[in-house]
C-alpha cells in the first residue's frame, strides 16, 4: 500500500486556528492564577483517565477550548488514518520499507489470524516466540538449567546497546521489588572497557548467564563486548580448574552460559551458542520499541512470565485507548499535541520528565532514545524538509534529587521547560520517619513542584514575608510554568507497560504531525561508518591518519603521544 505524503500541519486550518488562539492568549496574557480563579471546572475539563493512570494538565498553557483546537489538528493531518495504517502493518517506515508493528508484541493469543502482515501471522509468530521465552526463564528461574558446573544460575547479564540495553534496563530497575526467584541482572552496553570490566569483576562464573541481544549478530559493541565476555567466561573457569581448557570443554561452557536474542542464527551458531536458545524478533520491531520483545528476555527470568504478561497487558490497555478514544478526550493525543503546541507555538527547546519514583531512575533515559531518536529528524517521510521545529530534547532526574540540582532553571530561568510529573499513590517500601510517612513526605514535594511552578510567588507575597527589598526581585517566581501531572496506583509491570506505550504513541503522535518517519534512525549511520575508517588509524595506519582532516589527525596525535598501555 502507498503511502501518502504528510500533511503540512502548518497549511491546515487548525494550525490557523491555534495560531490565532495562541496570538490571542499572549495578548489577553497567560496567567494560570486567573484562568484558574475563574474557572472553577478547569480541572475537571482538563483531567482525565486511562488505565490505571490519572492525568492533570489543568496547570499546562491551555484553555479547555484547546482541546477542540487539538482534535481539529490531529483531524486534518489524518493522524486516525496514520494509526489505523501503523497498527494494521502498512509499510509506514517507509524509508525501510517496513511495517511498525510494536503493538502486536503485546496483542492477546485471541487475536492471532487477525493481522496477517505480508503474510505472516504477527500475533501467532509473536506468542510463539514468548511461549519459547517463558518456557526458558522457567528453566533459568527454576534451577533446571545450570551451568558447565552444575551450579544455578545467580545473575543474567544483559550485553545490548541502544534499545537492545535502555528498555531492559530501565524496566529491571523500576521492577526490582518483584523479583522474586533470587536473580539479578545486569547490563553492558558501552564498548568501553571499563563497562564490561565493572560489570563482570565481582561475578561467579559458574552461576553467571549471559544473554547477548543484537537482531543481526553483528552490532559492533555488542559483539565486542560479547566476546570479552566469553573470554573473561572461559579464563576464569580455566583459572579455577572448573573446566580443563579443552576445545570441547570451553564449546560447552559457552552453550551454557550463553543465550542470544537474534534472528541470525549462522552467526549465533559461529559464537558457539546453542540456535536452539536463540530467541528472535522481527524487522517490524525497532530497537527503541523492543522492550516486550525477546528483548526483555532479562526481565522474563528476574520477575517471571506472569509479570511479563502483566508488563504487556499493560501495554496493551494504552494500546487500545489510544486507538479507540476519541481525539478530544484522548490524553495520550492531547499530551502529544500539547507537545506541538510547546514546540511549534512556544518555541521551547527541551521537555523535563520527573519520576518521583527512585525505581523510575532510568526511565528519562530510556524516554531519550524513544522520543529523540524518532523525532529528531529535519526531512518528512516523503524526503522534502521539514515546515516546522522538531524534536524536543528530553531530559530529567526523580525527584526530589532533581530538586537540588536543576529545578532552579526550571522555576526562575529565562526559558519555559515544560515537565511531566510521574508519581504512584503506594510504594513497596513504606517506612516512617518518626510520625512522618516518607512516601508522603516525597509526595509532598510532588504535589507542592507543579503547584509553585503554575503559581508562582508575587513580590507583593514575598514583601509580606518580610523579605529585605534589596532581595525581593531575587524571590520572586513568576508561575506559568506549564506541567502535567500523571499518578498512577502502584508502580508494578502493568503500570509500567502503560507508562511506556504512552510515550509511544506520544511520539508517534508528534511525528505525524510533523510528517516524520518516527521508526528509522538514518542519524547514527554516518558516526559508526566513520568510526571504522578512523579506528585503524588510530594507532596502527599512518596512511590512513593522513587521510583525516586536521583538526581529527591533530586528536589522534595527541592519543599516540600520550597513550601508556
């Protein structure tokens, strides 16, 4: 099926319309006080529900006419008929020729011979695959599969980069009170030595399994790393006589200490890992998209398949709001649109997001890779540039940490950084200090951020206080800072699936409007293919250094000239 060409949002009578409304807003002034003084619904009209999530964008730069002006916009720029085509496996990465089908990673066994894509039974092939990754975990977490020793296996070891390490990692640390079969993972990514180094110095051999995460077999770090991996597996069992250092011996050390997610099984095969525990996904599944995949294959033996399954319930309740509700009253359209509006209309550069939630530490970097590498782009899907900023720059930090070190900025510097707060009403650690419930004390601060950020402090208010004049200006917060608030029940697997499906569609929603092919990443190649020209040059290839621009040879000098190991 064609693909049509983007809509350009910015010659769309909506985008007029929110001009016009936001032109308006800026001459009657934006003051969040007021609108809410006078407007005694304006939380009501703009809280809503999905899941198990709660949202609060009554302290955004809206009205809730807004709203209508969004549902308009993402009307005319054909944003159902883009869902309809992502979800029913149109080839919308189109510069790939490839379907984007991440919503079927999680679609129920009920609806296999429902989405037939280019011939294959996506739901059929996918719970096959996840029947085959549960049946593995199982054994892991059982103690049925041991390692070359006999010994259980104690740790897994993730070797993954990008979205084959981001989503596994930041879902092991946001899921950590459900483990439950006394193994804990790690994750390498960096080709760095230090990583691999740190990550295997205090491991048991014998009681560690390595699960080796690239689609081809053939990402550079991951490969490298891999193989240190597998020569640090066999020098240390060599070194305590667990192995005698035959060819056969080191062959079957490798086979069970050594799983890959991979769909190249020569290659797998070549690395010395059984393909019989090789566990493979699709070219439909981006790397950034491929948490609930094989993928997550750590995950599946830490928490089990059950919480597995209630991860991709999970994702699967967003899935199904997002495609289903309509667009006035779909907060995952409107917190993409409310991305646009920011974006386009406000011109801000960056987006916090604030998980009070120490167990969320990793997930705005995870939010990175997802959100910049889909839409940091300046060509449209049908190659003609773009009409309009793209792309934000996503960042952030939990709270309260956050607090102490760049809310500062947020509250009072010269820029508008609009942030989602993330927070669960329940904790799995709920401890006391004293009388003082600490998961209140951190709620306290959640709640007080977004309201001192939409309110502000007038210099009247801080003259009141007592504060010397020379220090008022000092005091003063202006407020209008815009935030959206997101609570959730508890932080447990189905919470976190619908976390991350949301910012999913969030992004998919931004690339439509923008008219972005959100699924390739054609910015990493030129890096990585320059990489290899320069590597031998570093040390080893004078004719090659020679071939570098001045300013890399003068580097690469330095290197040489400093270099001791």
């Amino acid at each position: 099926m064609a693909i049509n060409p983007p809509v350009d949002a910015t010659q769309t009578e909506a985008w007029a319309k929110l001009q016009r409304h936001y032109d308006d807003m800026q001459t009657e002034g934006v003051d969040l006080k007021k609108w809410f003084a006078e407007d005694e619904n304006r939380v009501d009209a703009l809280s809503f529900d999905a899941g198990t999530l709660h949202f609060d964008l009554s302290k955004n730069l809206i009205k809730p006419e807004t709203l209508k002006l969004f549902a308009e916009l993402a009307d005319e720029v054909k944003l159902a008929e883009r869902t309809e085509q992502m979800y029913t496996g149109v080839h919308i990465n189109n510069t790939e020729d490839r379907a984007v089908l991440h919503t079927a990673l999680r679609r129920p066994a009920e609806d296999e011979g429902k989405y037939i894509v280019d011939g294959q039974d996506t739901v059929k092939d996918v719970r096959e695959t996840l029947d085959r990754m549960y049946a593995f975990a199982d054994k892991v977490r059982s103690g049925e599969w041991k390692g070359v020793t006999g010994k259980e296996i104690e740790t897994v070891v993730n070797i993954g980069i990008g979205g084959s390490d981001l989503g596994p990692v930041m879902a092991y640390e946001a899921l950590k009170p459900f483990a439950d079969a006394g193994i804990k993972a790690r994750y390498v990514s960096n080709i760095d030595p230090n990583d691999i180094a740190e990550k295997t110095r205090d491991l048991d051999p014998e009681t560690t399994l390595f699960v080796v995460v690239s689609k081809t077999f053939g990402t550079l770090e991951t490969l490298t790393n891999a193989r240190e991996a597998r020569a640090w597996l066999l020098e240390e069992l060599q070194a305590s006589g667990a192995i005698s250092g035959d060819g056969e011996s080191k062959a079957e050390a490798v086979e069970k200490h050594f799983v890959a997610v991979s769909t190249n099984l020569e290659r797998v095969k070549d690395f010395g890992i059984d393909p019989k525990n090789a566990f493979g996904f699709w070219d439909w599944v981006g790397g950034r998209y491929s948490v609930d995949s094989a993928v997550g294959l750590t995950l599946a033996i830490v928490f089990g398949p059950a919480r597995f399954e209630e991860f991709l319930n999970g994702f699967h309740q967003i899935d199904e709001y997002f495609k289903n509700t309509p667009f006035e009253k779909n907060v995952v359209v409107l917190m993409g649109m409310l991305n646009v509006w920011y974006r386009n209309f406000y011109k801000v550069a960056s987006h916090a997001v604030l998980p009070y939630d120490q167990y969320l530490h990793r997930f705005p970097a995870y939010l990175q890779q997802l959100t910049m590498e889909s839409n940091g782009k300046s060509v449209r899907w049908d190659g003609t540039p773009v009409t309009t900023e793209t792309g934000e720059i996503f960042w952030g930090e939990p709270g309260t940490n956050g607090q102490h070190a760049f809310f500062q900025l947020i509250h009072q510097g010269t820029q508008l950084i609009p942030a989602d707060f993330i927070a669960f009403a329940n904790t799995p650690n709920p401890l006391k200090d004293g009388d003082q419930d600490m998961h209140e004390l951190l709620l306290g601060n959640y709640f007080a951020q977004t309201k001192a950020l939409a309110f502000g402090k007038t210099a009247d208010e801080v003259r009141a206080e007592g504060t010397p004049e020379d220090i008022v200006p000092a005091r003063v917060f202006t407020g209008n800072r815009p935030t959206t608030s997101i609570m959730g029940v508890r932080l447990d697997p189905f919470a976190l699936g619908e976390l991350i499906a949301l910012y999913e569609h969030i992004t998919f929603v931004e690339g439509t409007v923008w008219g972005l092919d959100s699924y390739d990443q054609w910015g990493v190649e030129l890096g990585k293919q320059l990489a290899k020209e320069i590597t031998p040059a570093i040390s080893q290839n004078d004719e090659a250094l020679a071939a570098q621009d001045a300013s890399t040879r003068s580097l690469i000098n330095f290197y040489r000239k400093v270099r001791e190991f």
